[in-house]
C-alpha cells in the first residue's frame, strides 16, 4: 500500500484510487486502520478480479505502461520486489491461498511493502513539485504573489490540476497519527518500506519510527529506503539507519550551485555536497548493508547541465561512485511549466555533444537512456517557449542573471 501525503490509502504509487469503503468515502489513516484497508471491500475487488485474470481499473496505469514500454510497469517491478521477499521467507502461495478461499479476505497474510509519503513539510519549492508534496512550495509562490490556478510559465503550459488542489494546505499528520501507532499490528510483518514526503528527515517523529521497525521480529529480512533531497542529514538520522541490515538511500539531487538553488529553491550546494558526502561515508562503512545513489530529475531547468553534474559526480574521488549509483526521472509533459518539451532542437545539439564528451558516463544505463530521450523526445522547433520559461524564472530569482547562467537558449 501507499500511504499519500494527504494521509489517503492506495493500492500503490500508480493506484488510480484512493481506495473507498463501503460508502464510497476515502479509506485514510485518519478515518482507518492499516487492516481495515487491507481487507475493504475495494481491495477484495482487486485480489479477486487478479485471481480471476482480469485488468483491474484502478490499475490501468500499469495496463498502458506494459503496452508501451516493453512490457515494464510498476506492477512488473514489484513482481520483481516480491519474488525477493519469496527468497527470504515470504509465503506468497499461502497468500494467494487464503485469499481464493476467503472472498479475498486476508486475515493471516498480511501487508508487507508500503511507500509512507510522512506529510507534506519540506524546506525546499522545488520548481517540478506541487503544494500537496511541499509546503513550502505554497509559500514561495505566494510570498511571489502569484496564484497556482493561474502558474503559467511560458504560453504552452497546462496547468495541472494538482495545483488548484489545497494550495496552502498542510500536511502534517505524522505529528499527531504517529506511524508507529498506525503499523502497531503490522510491524513485524513488514518486508520493505519506501520512506519519502515531503522531506522525511525533518520530522523527529520519523526518527522515532525508524527506532520502531527495528524492533520488528523480522528485521533480518527487512528492506528500508529512504528518499532525501540531502539538505538535513544530522547524527540522530544515522543512528535511526543503523542497525538495518538491509537500506537504500536515494538522494534527489538535479544539480550543483545555481542550477541547484534554481530547480530545489533553496538549495545551498556547498551545504548539500557535505551532507552527501556524509551519507556517502556512513554507506560506505556499511557497504554490505546499505546502497546509496543520486536520482535527477531532468527538466528544461537543468538539461543542459545534468552531464557535467553527473561527471563530476562520478569523478569525485571521496564519494567513490560509479554512473551506476544516478538515476533519472524525465519530465517531458507540458502540464509541468519545465518540460522538457519546451528546449529548442538546436540547443539539443550542443547538449548531446557536451554530454558524449563524458567518458565516466559511457556504457552505463544512464548514458543510454539519455540517448533515448536526445533521439526520440519530441524538441521545440525554436526557442520562444524556452525564453518565456527563463524570463518568468528571472522574475522568481531578481538576486540571480538569468541570461548568464542559462547563456546556452540565449546564443
């Protein structure tokens, strides 16, 4: 399951939910417990039309990937996940067993992987974000006094309907429906959980729930991953990490310096690299146990400097990583006001040559999936949207020249 940050209940990240009880309200960790959920006559619905080789409809996200993208989705993937947990003692055919002969219910079988997105405080407005994942990305826009209803960058945008939803509305529920207490029954089922927001350190109480899952009884084949964008990396959180014998640590970096503070307003690069650098050091003393990488998200913001980020990643000789430790997620939609759709053809040109330049970066998966994208995205014919973007970003940043640092769509 996936709990929002809006403290909604989903069957996963691409659920088309939220799921509903019987009355067609919203099933939330405010109004439900875990094993309410898990046994709703929603969820029921989906076991059995599964069992039943049927599509589920609150699935068809994964029905469109599957077509499209060689058969891959997220619930190809999370096979993938559970044939894992099979491996280390998950009986999923007992499952699968006494959900045929229950109706779908599942009493004995529980719950076992979770995505906890603890509410929406963050510290950073993050330009591809939305106000129901951070806070402060309300606050900035309104201390700009600009209405989200009407965000428009450059004329080709769409606003999203995520933007005309609770605006400056707070999520801030693991402060009072603490997470320890909702998977009170369920911890020591629990095989994997993905801990993100938000920003998941600031929040003390997640500290606190780390403590908790390591009293689980199933530690030793327990997975964490915790998703950061770095700026909040403190020795309470290491200690929280520690004793885990099994941790992902993902870190949401696009950039350095201005690009940085641009795209994760405000980032402060110097202060991120050390945090980075501290997590790199606390992964490497536990290399058996813990995996640590970089995820970009590539947008018109950042595109033409990803390759020099990611170069300079893997040549940093303290942080001892290879192109295989990056990853990348592509925002290529116009119902996002940077997407990728927006950067001119010509520009592209320059952007793939500086790109192959970067020998550290060849051979890897990174290197060929931006090949993908450079060949088959679908560029601007020139650079009217592109320069509508960035004359709307000077007005965001006055304290920075635009012109200068994206002098590449003004040449």
């Amino acid at each position: 399951m996936i709990i929002n940050p809006d403290g909604k209940l989903f069957i996963c990240c691409s659920d088309r939910g939220p799921m509903v009880d019987e009355n067609g309200k919203d099933i939330t960790i405010h109004t439900h417990t875990i094993d309410q959920a898990w046994n709703s006559k929603h969820y029921q619905k989906v076991r059995l039309e599964f069992l039943e080789g049927k599509q589920p409809d609150t699935c068809v996200e994964c029905w469109v990937q599957e077509i499209g993208k060689n058969g891959r989705s997220t619930r190809t993937g999370n096979v993938e996940l559970y044939e894992r947990y099979v491996k280390n003692g998950f009986n999923i055919k007992n499952a699968i067993d006494e959900a045929k002969a229950n109706n779908g219910v599942l009493k004995k079988s529980k719950p076992i992987d979770f995505q906890v997105m603890s509410g929406n405080l963050c510290n950073l407005a993050c330009k591809m974000c939305f106000p129901r994942y951070s806070n402060s990305w309300s606050k900035f826009y309104k201390n700009k006094d600009i209405n989200a209803k009407e965000l428009k960058y450059h004329r080709n945008v769409i606003s999203p309907a995520n933007l005309n939803d609770a605006f400056e509305h707070i999520y801030d529920w693991p402060k009072t429906v603490r997470l320890d207490n909702i998977f009170s029954n369920n911890v020591d089922d629990l095989y994997h959980i993905n801990l993100t927001g938000g920003e998941p350190t600031l929040l003390p109480e997640n500290i606190d729930f780390l403590e908790f899952v390591k009293t689980s009884k199933n530690l030793k084949n327990f997975e964490l991953t915790l998703i950061t964008n770095t700026t909040n990396i403190n020795e309470n959180l290491l200690k929280a990490l520690d004793g885990f014998s099994r941790i992902n640590l993902i870190s949401s970096l696009d950039g350095m310096d201005d690009i940085a503070y641009i795209q994760r307003t405000p980032s402060n690069w110097s202060q991120i690299f050390k945090n980075l650098t501290r997590l790199r050091n606390f992964s490497l003393q536990k290399i058996n146990q813990c995996h640590h990488g970089v995820n970009s998200v590539v947008t018109a913001l950042n595109l033409h400097h990803v390759g020099y980020f990611w170069n300079y990643l893997v040549s940093e000789k303290n942080l001892k990583w290879d192109a295989n430790n990056i990853s990348a997620a592509f925002v290529v939609s116009n119902e996002y006001p940077v997407g990728l759709e927006i950067v001119p053809k010509n520009v592209i040109k320059k952007i793939k040559k500086e790109f192959e330049s970067y020998s550290s970066l060849r051979n890897s998966h990174l290197y060929y999936t931006m090949m993908d994208y450079f060949e088959n995205t679908v560029w601007a014919e020139n650079n009217t949207l592109m320069l509508e973007m960035l004359e709307t970003v000077q007005r965001l940043h006055p304290e920075l020249d635009i012109p200068k640092i994206y002098k590449i769509y003004y040449e």
